[in-house]
C-alpha cells in the first residue's frame, strides 16, 4: 500500500460510515493503490468494472458518449456495479491527475463477510445516487413543464392572432373562389375519370403481358408481346403526365439524354398503329431517308408519344387513303442533325380558322368532332409541348376533304449503337452463377423488388444487401462485388459519400468495382453528380427488366 495513503482521513468516505478506525485501516492496507494520468480511463461503459474504485485525490469525468453528464472528486466510490458482475452504464475518465485505492471483487466480498457495514453502505452509497437522479430529474421535468406551459401561451396568442389575419383573407378570396370553383370542378372530374378509367384496364394489361411473356410463344406472338408491353410503358407514362397537367403546365418535365434506336421507335409506332389502319382499310406507311441515323442521344419515349399522338389522329380522321408517318435529315451536321419529322394523311382536313384552336387543351376542329370521333383534345396540347421541350415547333398544313401534314424538326446528336445492343444475342445465354452483387438500399420493399427481380433474371446470382451506410462501406471493405447497385438516400451516409468512401480508400478491385447508381432522380444535375462522385452508371426507379438486364451485362459481359 502506497505510504501516502496514510495521510488521508478515509473516515469521510461513504464506504466507510459507521466503520472503526481499525476496519477503515485494515481495508485501506489491503486495497491497491493506482494513479491515472489526465484523460487516463478509470471505467469503460459497457464492460463490469475490475474493482470498486475510491478516489484519494484528482477528479474524474462521467461521461455517456462525448457528453459530461458530472464530475466527481476526492472520496467519491464508484464501480460498486461489478460485485453483481454488472456492466457500468458510463465511462469515468481522469479530469486531472488521479489517486485511487482499487478493492477487487474477491477481496471486497471476503472483507465484506467479516464487516457486513460494508455491504450497507454500498445499499447506501446507491439509494442516495437514486435519490439524487430523481430529484435531479423530478426539477429537470417540473421545469420543461413550467417552459412549456409558457411556450404554449405565446403560441396560442401567435395562432389566435394568425387566426384573425386568416379571416380575413379567406373573406378575401371567397369571391376569386366561387368563380374558380366551376372549373376546378371540371377538371378534377376530367381527371378523376381518366385515372379509373384508363389505369384499371391498363394494369391489367400490363400485368397480362409480362405473365405472358414468361410462357411458352411462338416467334410472331413473342414479337407481338413485346411490342404491346413497350407501347404500354409509353402509355403508362403518357397517362402519368396527362393526370398531371400542371407538371406540363409548369414545365417541369425534363427529358433524357441517352443513346436509343430512333429508326426502331419510327417503326414501332407503325407496328402498333398498324393494325388500327387495318380496320379502317387505310394504308399506313413509313418513309425514313436512308441518311436519318439509326441511333441517336435523346428521349425516346417523348418522341415515340409525341409520333403516336399524331398518327392516331391521323387514323382517326383519315377514312380512306393513307398515313405517311416520314423521317428526313433537312439540315445540320453528320454529327448533329436535324431531322424534320411529318405525319400526312389523306384525311378530312382542318378549316383554316381553326387551325390555331386544335393545339389549345380540349380543343377539336370542329364542334361535331368530338361527337363523332371522340377523343380528348389533349393529345395535340400535350405533342406541342413536348416538340418545343425539343427545341422545335410543332405545325400543320391542312385542306379540307384532302388531308393534313403535322410537322417539326428536332436536332439530336448521332450516337453509335451502345455495346449491349451488339452483343445482345450472346448476353441472352450469360452465366450469372455464383456472380455477387451488393445492393445498397433502405427500403425494405425495394430491396424485396431489386433482390426478386434480379434472382428471376439471372438464376443463381448471388445479392446481398447493405440496409445503410455504414453496412455498404464495411461490406464494400470486406468482399469482393462485381457490381454494387447504390441509392442515393440513405438513413446515415448517401450514395455520393459511400462511392468516395470506396475509390479514395479501399484499393485493388474493391476499390475500381463498377458502381450503378439506383434513384428515381435523373435530373441531368443529379446524373453528373453521380458521375463527379466516381460511379460508372444509373438506373432510374422504378426500374425496368431491360434496364436492369443492360447494367448487368455492362458489368459482367
């Protein structure tokens, strides 16, 4: 025992209360005596104290985290948790130089056995800590409470305040209200209706077809699949911006720049309208120049809309003849483009004066027009939008009783056929056996539908999921992943920070694996920042099978 000790009146000491001179003496001789440096650590929360711990002199620190909850000082006993091998519930730190004399459990039960004042005065020693937490605690809630009740005063002066200013402006607008009441009215029904009526049937439809074509086809009925589930896709995302005419209105659709088949999309809307000529016995032809660029960078579902507007009213109105759906490069460069697209049928033709009015929402030639072939009048509203989104203008040409021609141009840059197309036949058979995949992703649901799909797709792929942050960056750490597919919003770190968490410190091939970023936000802005943060690709949600078969075989053929 540490001669210093000696010196100290321990008789102040709560272990020691009631206790003999001799019995404080004995205990003293037979405890350890150890000093702790400034910021040395007495106790670790989480692990059962090695001793019950006396202070001789210094202070200590209680600390939960990084926060100081109190200090304690000279006489102060603390670690009494470990004679029931409990775990201590803070960490106690040096503040300053510290004296200690440590009893160790068997020793403290030994000594305890011959004073039992000892075991008391540890009951003691905790019913007064208690005592003093829910003092403590009964001030601390008996303020907040005094806090609130004061907060909740001025509040309520604030709201009645704002209650009377409301008044008053409700009476305000109640005049601009009735006279905007009738058309809301209107067009709230208008798209109440759309959505029953054309969501229910489509979901059907849709739902249908990929059941379908999972099942044993023919070549022709595999070729017609496929061409009703990409028309439906456009459709779905046609009926999406008609139910939100004010996303239109407002112009806040953006459009995608990606490489797409644009003599592929031409002929699409001729196989889909085809059959709709048929029936009418009208002709419906495709006139793409040989110098229009099979591929370009633009949005193929916009332009594939705006060109299934136009044909299907040229149908409609066209009761013989033709429609001539034609491509033709007019101007620009072999690197750019600019292509004049038309539709001209053999149809009933547009009256000069009303050629201004068919591009107005819910607009028709004529009022007999809707009555005889129907139709809501959106779809030359929604096209014309869309072609100025292009940069271009939409326009007609018309003669009554001899047709009509619907014409824009748009320029788009030439874009080589991406590898995957080249490689399609042999990507078909790729082995994806045992290949390992890290999904980073939140949300249980998405990853139910990320994990479903992919195993569906690629049989015995092996995907594993990092739930948040810290899980991708420790998995990412410890294994090896052909792809990691990231969100971007997560519970704790994003995707931008996870991404440079795996190029600026992982090395080999953990840290050059490809990296697709999975968001529903591909913004051009959003999409560069992907890219600034060192992943390789994007895929936007709600995805789709081909999307995901394409980042797949980027990564892994």
């Amino acid at each position: 025992m540490n001669q210093s000790t000696t010196k100290t009146d321990w008789s102040k000491c709560s272990l020691f209360q009631h206790c003999s001179q001799a019995v404080i003496d004995e205990v003293v001789a037979k405890a350890s005596a150890k000093v702790y440096p400034k910021g040395g650590v007495l106790i670790e929360k989480g692990q059962v104290p090695p001793a019950l711990f006396v202070i001789e002199d210094g202070k200590v620190g209680i600390y939960i985290e990084d926060i100081l909850l109190a200090e304690l000082g000279a006489m102060a006993v603390m670690g009494e948790s470990f004679l029931a091998h409990g775990v201590a519930t803070a960490t106690i730190v040096a503040a300053s130089e510290v004296k200690t004399i440590q009893i160790p459990r068997q020793l403290f039960t030994e000594l305890a056995e011959k004073y039992p004042q000892l075991i008391f005065n540890i009951f003691t020693i905790n019913f007064e800590r208690l005592r003093s937490s829910n003092d403590a605690a009964l001030r601390e809630a008996r303020a907040r409470e005094q806090k609130l009740e004061e907060q909740v005063k001025e509040r309520t002066r604030e709201l009645n305040a704002a209650l009377e200013e409301l008044q008053v402006t409700n009476q305000e607008l109640t005049t601009t209200r009735d006279n905007l009441i009738e058309t809301q009215k209107f067009r709230d029904q208008f798209l109440a209706n759309m959505s029953h009526e054309i969501r229910t049937p489509m979901n059907a439809i849709v739902g249908l077809t990929n059941l379908l074509i999972n099942s044993p086809l023919n070549p022709l009925q595999e070729k017609y699949l496929h061409v009703i589930k990409k028309s439906g896709a456009n459709l779905l995302v046609i009926i999406n911006d008609i139910l939100d005419l004010a996303k239109l209105e407002a112009g806040k659709m953006e459009l995608e720049a990606v490489p797409f088949p644009l003599v592929t999309a031409i002929q699409n809307v001729h196989t889909i309208l085809n059959l709709k000529a048929e029936e009418k016995g009208i002709t419906l032809v495709e006139s793409i120049d040989a110098n229009v660029p099979f591929y370009v960078v633009g949005d193929e579902t916009r332009i594939t809309q705006v060109l299934m507007n136009l044909t299907g009213n040229a149908i409609k109105f066209t009761e013989k003849g033709k429609v001539t759906i034609g491509a033709k490069v007019t101007a620009g460069t072999d690197d750019e483009p600019e292509i004049t697209f038309s539709v001209r049928d053999t149809g009933i033709g547009i009256p000069p004066d009303r050629l201004d009015k068919i591009f107005e929402s819910f607009g028709q030639a004529s009022s007999d027009t809707t009555r005889k072939y129907g139709g809501t009048g959106l779809g030359l509203t929604i096209s014309k939008q869309l072609v100025e989104m292009h940069g271009g203008q939409l326009e007609v040409k018309s003669k009554v009783g001899e047709g009509s021609v619907f014409f824009f141009t748009v320029k788009y840059k030439r874009a080589e056929p991406p590898s995957d197309a080249i490689r399609e036949s042999s990507q078909a058979g790729i082995d994806m056996s045992g290949k390992r995949i890290l999904l980073v992703e939140d949300n249980e649901f998405n990853q139910m539908v990320a994990v479903d799909t992919l195993q569906e797709l690629f049989p015995g792929i092996v995907v594993e999921v990092a739930s948040n942050g810290k899980e991708a960056m420790q998995m990412a750490a410890d294994f090896d992943y052909g792809l990691v597919f990231m969100d971007i919003h997560l519970p704790d770190f994003d995707g931008f920070e996870i991404t440079q968490y795996i190029r600026n410190k992982l090395t080999g091939p953990r840290q050059a694996v490809r990296i697709c970023a999975m968001t529903a936000s591909v913004t051009k802005e959003k999409i560069d920042e992907c890219y600034v943060a060192g992943m390789n690709d994007y895929l936007m949600k709600p995805f789709t099978h081909e999307g995901l078969k394409e980042r797949i075989y980027r990564a892994f053929a």
